[in-house]
C-alpha cells in the first residue's frame, strides 16, 4: 500500500513526466493525419496551450518538472521509464501512426482530454494534504480547467465525422485502446510506489 506522503508523489512524478513530455508528440500526428483544414484548428489549439500559451510561455513539461523538482524529497528528476510507461507511450504512437483520424481522434479526445480533470482531482487533494499550495503545483489544476476547454474542442472535431455506425466505431475502438493503455500505466506505477515504499519503510527499521 501507498501513504500519499512526498515520496510517493515523487516515483509518480517520475514515471508520468515521461507522458507529459511526449503528449505534444500525439497530437502532432493527429494533425498530420487530419483530413481538413477546421480539424487541423480544433487540434492546433489544442497544441497552442500544450506549448505554453495561457502559463506564463512555459510548456506543459518545463511547468511539470518545475513541481517535481520542488517536491520535498531527495531522489532525482530524470529516472528512467518503467515498462508500463514505456508501452503506454510506445503504443500510442505506434497506433496514432498506423491507424485512421478517427481512431486517432478517439485516443486524444475521449481517451485523454476527458478524463485528466477526473484522474487529476484526488492528485490534487493528496498534494494538498502533504500542503502544496495551488501555485506550486499549477500543472495540476491548469490541466484540469484546459482539458475541459480542450475536450470540447475535440469534441467539436468529433461531431464532424461521428456519423454513422463505422465512424463512431473508430472514435470508440480509439478510446478504449487509450483507456487500456492507461489501465495498464497505472497498474505498473502503483506497483512501483508499492516496491518503493517497502525499501522505504525496510530502511526506516534499520535505521531506528
């Protein structure tokens, strides 16, 4: 089990700035693949906000590392990626590169958009519990107030070509192979915290 003290915080960190960085990736290969010039809008503003605009010209990554940095925990920023970090971005690309719009359309909109500001709020209560203030993790709420305005930014792109039984079919498939992936992330992060946190308290006994 975790304890949602600031190590914890820290191996989570870790792992997901290795998603942050590379969100930007996926919604490049969206745009390239849109098939018109008003489903290349909806997404560049997407991409306009990911690179900085409404956050003082700091990328979402640069505002991320800010936080984990000043987290009150001795271990390093830069940690490798674990597995299920690794398969998660591997497979997104791999999938944004070789499958249709709408599929793709369906990873980012449905599969990440919506559902950051729900996976973001207990984030957020347990930073604040340990006694973050809202300016010191401002990645965190940011997200959450422009992921709502970004959902419905796509979702305007999807309401373009959901007509019909194939076209929803791909925006669902989409969808779910994120949400898989994700369910997957977060099982192999919360095995990790579980691993460290027994070091943890293994070396506390030694110590005392």
């Amino acid at each position: 089990a975790t304890d949602g003290s600031p190590r914890d915080f820290v191996v989570f960190g870790q792992q997901h700035i290795h998603l942050v960085g590379r969100f930007t990736r996926y919604l490049e290969e969206l745009l390239i693949r849109a098939p018109g010039s008003e489903d290349k809008l909806w997404i560049a503003k997407v991409l306009v906000d990911e690179y900085g605009e409404g956050s003082e010209g700091k990328d979402h990554a640069t505002l991320y590392r800010e936080w984990l940095e000043k987290l009150p925990a001795p271990d390093p920023v830069d940690v490798e990626a674990c597995p299920a970090v690794q398969q998660f971005i591997g497979g997104h690309l791999r999938l944004l590169g070789e499958q249709p719009f709408l599929f793709g359309l369906g990873m980012v909109g449905p599969g990440h958009e919506w559902a950051i500001p729900t996976m973001f709020e207990p984030i957020i209560a347990g930073l604040r519990r340990i006694g973050q203030q809202d300016q010191g993790m401002l990645y965190f709420p940011l997200h959450c107030e422009q992921d709502e305005e970004h959902g419905a930014w796509l979702e305007e792109a999807r309401r373009r070509h959901a007509a019909g039984d194939a076209a929803q079919e791909l925006i669902l498939s989409g969808a779910e192979e994120s949400l898989r992936l994700r369910a997957a992330l977060w099982d192999g992060i919360y095995a990790r915290l579980q691993v460290t946190g027994q070091v943890a308290r293994q070396g506390a006994a030694v110590a005392s």
